[in-house]
C-alpha cells in the first residue's frame, strides 16, 4: 500500500514537472514570436526609410540617361570640324568627352565649345581618379591654366575645385597649362599638343 502512494506521489511530481516545462516551452515560443514580430516590423520601416532614396537615385539615373542621350544626339548631328570624337563616359552628375585628335590648349577649348561643352573641369579627387582610370598612355588638355592678368592658376570657369588645395601642392610653373596623364597632373606650354577632355555637369538634381 505505500509503495503504491509513494508510487502514486512520484507519478505526480513527475506530471507537474512536465506541465512546468510545457509552460515555460510555451512562455518561451510566445517570447519568440514575439521577437520575431518585432524584427519583422523593424525591416518593415527600414524599407520604407529606403523607398525614398531609392527613388531619388532612379530618378537621378533616369535623367542622366536622358541628358547623356540629348547631349550625345547634339554632338553627333554637330558639323564635322575633322575632330576625332571617341570616346563618352559618364561619372555622378557628369559626363565628358574625350577628343582623340591631338591639338594646342586654345585649339582644344574651341573643340569643346564647338560641342557646346567646356574644356573639362576636375571637381574633386574621386572625379580625378577616375578620370585617370580611363586614359592609358595619352596625356589630355585640361580646363586649367595659368591666368596672367591675375597672376595665379584658374579653372575654365573661374570658380573654385576641392582639388585646388592639391594642386596648389604641385609647385605648378606661372605661364602654362595643364595636362592630365594616367600618373599625374603637369604644367607645360600651352603650345604642346595633346588630346582634349570636354565635361559637363548635370543642371541639377531630379525633383
């Protein structure tokens, strides 16, 4: 007879433990759904923090396209000067023109103004990189030269470059103009020939 109840108890005991884990099991996959709802609703706002950027930069694409492919149709329907136009590459907000045909500094700034496109101008060191990533072994007339009536080195449109402090750097020599080559930036008679970079910069940022 006690071992029967004592039997009876450890039945018991046993049985409330197992109901205890059944519960905290519970307790547990309840804590885990949560969470899990949690996660799931914080990559919901994330995607929606995202949306508007990413139709920005759509839009932004959008419109470099169409001004790349307005601005190529210009350049190919321009009367022919005998210039060797070759190559077209895009970078952000900004597009250029290589001129393969090998002419002066002022003979290359009137190329590109036959194209409706200013000589190019380098905004900042990336812009430099890059386009130092596309020549091989050529050097390029640049929108830089050296302005004799104010005594100093000045961009095509007389405006400022985040590239100027570096250039400053250079210990350029007054006179000159400057080239662009695959390894470095370099003053030297504006008489040389060499090839042309023409750049244009997008009007502005899609609203």
């Amino acid at each position: 007879q006690n071992h029967s109840g004592r039997d009876t108890v450890f039945q018991y005991s046993q049985h409330k433990q197992e109901i205890h884990e059944t519960l905290n099991h519970n307790h547990n996959c309840s804590n885990m759904q949560s969470d899990i709802k949690l996660k799931e609703e914080m990559l919901r706002n994330k995607s929606i923090d995202c949306s508007p950027g990413e139709e920005l930069l759509e839009s932004l694409n959008r419109e470099q396209n169409r001004w790349y492919s307005e601005t190529k149709t210009d350049l190919d329907s321009s009367q022919d000067t005998g210039t060797g136009v070759k190559h077209w590459f895009c970078y952000g907000t900004k597009c250029f023109y290589f001129i393969m045909s090998k002419n002066t500094w002022s003979g290359c700034k009137q190329t590109c103004q036959h194209y409706s496109l200013p000589l190019v101008k380098i905004e900042d060191e990336d812009e430099l990189k890059f386009l130092q990533f596309q020549v091989i072994s050529d050097s390029y007339w640049i929108g830089l030269s050296y302005d004799k009536k104010k005594k100093q080195w000045a961009w095509i449109d007389n405006g400022p470059s985040k590239l100027d402090m570096k250039t400053r750097k250079m210990n350029f020599k007054p006179g000159g103009c400057i080239f662009l080559s695959k390894t470095r930036l370099e003053d030297t008679n504006c008489n040389n020939s060499y090839f042309c970079i023409c750049g244009k910069k997008l009007d502005h940022f899609p609203g």
